[in-house]
C-alpha cells in the first residue's frame, strides 16, 4: 500500500512546500501573505491537475492526502475545541441548525423540480447541498435507489464548486460585516464537507475554525434523520423491492467520532497540555497538505461536464442555504 501512494504523497506535499514558500515570498515583498498557503495549495494543485495529464499512479497518494489526512486534521482539530466555550447559544443554535437543514433541502428540491430536473436527482442534489455534500449523496443514494447515472451527475459539481466555495467564501467576511464567530457558523452551515469548512476557516481565525466546525457537525448529524425519513416516504422504482440500508460509516464518519471524542476529553480538561500545541501543529500541516491533493484532484473542466442544468440548480441552493444561514445568525443575534 506504501508503494501506491507515495508517488502521490509525495506530489502533494511537493505542492505543499511551494505554497509554503510563496506564502513566504509574499510575506517578505508586501509585509504580509495576503493569500494563505492553504489556499495557495488549493490553487497550484487545481493548475496541475487542470493543466497537465497526470498519470493515475498519482492517484492513489493524491486520493489517500485528499481524504484520510484531511480527516486526521479534523479529528485531531478537536483536541483544542472547548464544546462548553462554543454551545454559549444553547439549544436554541442547535434547533436552528436542524431547522436550516430542513428548509434548505425543501427550497433546493423545489429549485431542481421547477427546473425539469428529476426527483431522484433533485433529491441528491438537495441532500448533498444541505447537508454534507458526497457523504450526504452516498448514503442516500441507495436509500431512494438512484441510479449510477443520478449519482454521477450529483456528485460532478462537489468537487470544483467545493473548492470555489472555500476560495471565496471569506470574501463574504467583508461583503456581509460579519464577526469571527458569525463567519464560523456561516461557513459551517454553508460548505459542503466538514473538512472543507476547516479550509474556508482556518484562514480567517482559530475561532471561526472551531464554531464553524462544531455547526458543521451538528449539521451532519442531521443525516441520520433525514436518511430516516427518505427511507420511510423516499421514493423507489420498484415499490415492491426492500430499501438498503445506508452504511454507518455514511452516518457518522469515524473521525467525526475522533473529533467529538477529543472535544470531550479537552471539555473535561482531561488531555495533558503539552500535547495540545503539537496536535494544532499537526493539524494545521496536515490541512495544508490535503488541500494540495484536494487541488490535485480537481480538473476545472469538468464543471462544464456537469450540465448547465445541474451547475444552475446548485449554484441557486448554494446562493438560497447562504441566504437562510445569514438569516439564522441575526434572528438570534449571534455576534
């Protein structure tokens, strides 16, 4: 296995230290880096990727960066959250959270209805917008028995509008007024993947990586009941035929697990102090480095692959479940 990814592992982390290095070229010309590394990364990888052929024994390292190590930031990101500091909203945070999940997957299946697109495809679409985007679409797939069409044209969009959506995301900081803690829930209710709300944050400041974070989770944790419900009243080709049962590594992803545990042992204070610096470092070079293979990953040609049906349906929900979050953080006055 070593074999087959480090042809790839070590591709990213080539990228990484070339966004490390421009990040510091740009410190010493203009005083600061006013583009991060980790977007720098994200940047130089989706150039590779865009401009050359890159032969598939790259793959499996490019996939093992983008995925496992980008989840070991995240769990490891837990051992500095505190849930007690950022539950200060209570339960009223959490029923909202719910509440824009709901609404958003109502508004984003209407937008793909009215736009003639089918209802197992729009109920994908819908699903991974508001909720946790391929994670979200995988387990439901098999729960309304969408074909591998629906499920490919679905997932197209995830992988370049994700990464545009952490690349901008932080210009709506400026543009919208909002505080640290305001861009953290927005992000965590608004980017598709948990990992990919640590990208959009981590730049901007530890305390919008650790509520925007914390929100996200809560939103994917809303999976399992919406599964739930598609199960019960989802619709089926064959109304005669068993539904799947969705996987529980679907549900509840095992370092979403990692993550809450090491939240609870820091809550408590029951991690030593000397391991919580070291844990940050990590996740911080770890990130950075999976941004690289989320870049590597991501041919922007594809977007125009997708159809301009499907781009048009998710951009709408993408523009709707921002519009919805916005409305959350000032009806209960978040600052």
């Amino acid at each position: 296995m070593v074999r087959n990814i480090l042809p790839g592992l070590l591709l990213c982390a080539a990228v990484t230290a070339a966004a490390t290095g421009l990040e510091r070229i740009e410190a010493a010309l203009f005083g600061r880096a006013w583009l991060e590394s980790l977007v720098l990364a994200i940047l130089l990888g989706t150039g590779v990727r865009t401009l050359l052929r890159l032969h598939p024994r790259w793959d499996a390292g490019i996939h093992f960066s983008a995925k496992t190590l980008l989840e070991v930031a995240v769990l490891l990101l837990g051992a500095s959250v505190s849930a007690a500091a950022l539950l200060a909203d209570g339960w009223l945070l959490l029923v909202g959270i719910a509440a824009v999940v709901l609404l958003a997957i109502g508004a984003s299946y209407t937008i793909g209805r009215l736009s003639g697109l089918p209802a197992k495809l729009a109920i994908l679409i819908a699903c991974g917008n508001s909720i946790c985007g391929n994670s979200a679409i995988a387990a439901v797939a098999p729960v309304i028995d969408a074909d591998g069409q629906d499920v490919a044209a679905s997932i197209s969009f995830t992988a370049v509008l994700g990464v545009i959506v952490v690349l901008t995301l932080p210009l709506a900081m400026p543009l919208l007024s909002l505080s640290v803690t305001q861009y953290g829930v927005f992000a965590g209710l608004t980017v598709y993947a948990v990992p990919q709300v640590l990208a959009a944050t981590s730049a901007v400041s530890l305390t919008s990586a650790h509520v925007g974070t914390l929100v996200k989770l809560v939103r994917v944790l809303m999976l399992g009941p919406v599964v739930l419900l598609l199960s019960l009243f989802g619709p089926r080709q064959d109304g005669d035929a068993p539904r799947q049962r969705p996987r529980l590594s679907h549900l509840l992803p095992w370092f979403i697990v990692g993550f809450l545990a090491l939240m609870a042992l820091r809550s408590f204070d029951l991690l030593p102090p000397a391991l919580l610096a070291p844990a940050h470092v990590a996740s911080n070079a770890l990130t950075v480095m999976s941004m690289a293979a989320l870049g590597l990953g991501v041919d922007a040609r594809s977007v125009l692959r997708a159809g301009g049906r499907v781009t048009m349906v998710v951009v709408l929900s993408l523009l709707v479940l921002g519009a919805i979050s916005i409305g959350l953080i000032h009806l209960l006055h978040i600052a």
